[in-house]
C-alpha cells in the first residue's frame, strides 16, 4: 500500500509570523505556497490608494499607487478591505472583499491584461 503526505497552505491555517519590517496592518493574503502582505491607504482629497506589498519574507514589492481594475471611480475609504483569501492571488495585484481589484500604476497596462484573461474577458 502507498501512502502520500501532502503539504497545502489551506483555508483556515495561521499566517506565517509577520516580519519586523512589515506594517502592524498589512494583512497576510495567501498564496498557493506562500504568502503576501499587502497594505492600503487612501487619500481622501483625490481617493487614491497608496499601498504596499512585501514577499512572505519582508521585502517590499510595490510602494506606490494603486488604481482600480475597473477604472470607476477613485476608492472610499470605507470599501478598502484586503480580501485574505482571494480566488487569484499574486505578488503584483491587491483583491479587495467588495470584488474590486487593484493594480500597481506603474504596470497598470500589463497587469490589467492578465486579470482581463483570469476573468475571461
């Protein structure tokens, strides 16, 4: 008889402990086998949402503007909540529980492409 241990990082597990460099409100989203920690602030006078993305590790990823998938109108406040758990999670991309999506603006164009193709538009 064979008998195989697998290993996930499945729904419900603990994120690894948070790396001293890493904002105390960032949240852990997971990954297939790792884990993100992602962090968003919004400006009120212009609604737009500065965020950060560090590795599992601390390093930062992305510190910069973020702008809505969508292209709708600029963030509130109140709708920026980091979904831990997203159905696509990446180290370049920020979902939000309401289903709105955040891509870095530096690579806007690229990205917007890749999420247009994991929706199937």
């Amino acid at each position: 008889m064979l008998l195989a241990v697998v290993s996930c990082g499945c729904v419900g597990e603990r994120p690894p402990a948070r790396p001293s460099v890493v904002a105390a409100d960032a949240v852990a989203v997971a990954g297939s086998k790792t884990v993100w920690w992602q962090q968003c602030t919004v400006a009120e006078a212009d609604g737009s949402a500065r965020c950060r993305i560090w590795n599992a590790g601390g390093l930062v990823l992305y510190d910069e503007i973020f702008l809505p998938y969508d292209e709708r109108a600029q963030l509130t406040k109140a709708e920026l909540t980091i979904a831990p758990e997203p159905t696509f999670p990446g180290p370049d991309r920020i979902w939000l529980s309401n289903g709105r999506v955040l891509l870095p603006k530096s690579r806007f164009e690229d990205l917007k492409k890749f999420v247009d193709w994991l929706k199937s538009k």
